[in-house]
C-alpha cells in the first residue's frame, strides 16, 4: 500500500473529504489529489498536519515505504516520530548529516584502494 492509499484510507476513515482535509491542514485540494494519486510528497510541515488532523503517527501513513535492501533498525520509527515533530530547523539540520553520511558511505565503498 503507497503513502496515497493509506492518506486515502484514513481521510476515509475520518470521514472526511479531500477539500476538508485540505481545508484542516491550510493547503489546497490540488495538493491532496496529488499526494494521494502519489505524483507528489507532502513537505514535513504538510505530513506533521496531517498526522495530527487525521490522528495518526508518521509511522502509520510512511510505514512500508522502505526500500527492500534497507535493514529495519529497531527504534527507528520511533525517531521519525520524534523528527516529525521537531522544529523545522532541527529536521533540516538531521537532514544535512544524513547527506554528509551518504556522501561518507559512498566514498568508503567506492574505495581509495591502491
């Protein structure tokens, strides 16, 4: 199930329509057409609106995204939760160190072997 089936289910399931939902978080329908027929994300702030208007945790809606390869590190949806509910700031400050461990990752693969 995508991130736009679950967001469907649970508007759903609140009975509430797209524009209601869209209205509750302050953005516009369009963009809840979009996120459910899964051609766009929602930013954090959007995602952090929706969690607490449909009365869900980012773990519900996110849960089951996760590429296959990836291993499932025990507490890890607990720290999404936790970063969904940081300040903007501090979410964009995680979001630079995961880029700089990326970079780190690839460079140890790709080796600097002589």
């Amino acid at each position: 199930m995508t991130f736009g089936d679950k967001l469907r289910k649970y508007r759903k399931s609140k009975g509430m329509t797209q524009t209601d939902l869209a209205k509750a978080i302050g953005v516009n329908v369009y963009s809840i057409k979009m996120w459910e027929t899964d051609k766009y994300e929602p930013t954090v702030k959007n995602l952090k609106e929706i969690c607490r208007v449909l009365g869900v945790t980012a773990q519900a809606l996110c849960e089951g995204e996760v590429v296959a390869e990836q291993v499932i590190v025990p507490g890890r949806a607990e720290f999404i939760d936790e970063v969904m509910t940081m300040p903007e700031e501090h979410f964009r400050r995680i979001l630079k160190y995961s880029e700089f461990l990326k970079k780190e990752s690839s460079r140890s693969e790709g080796g600097s072997e002589s």
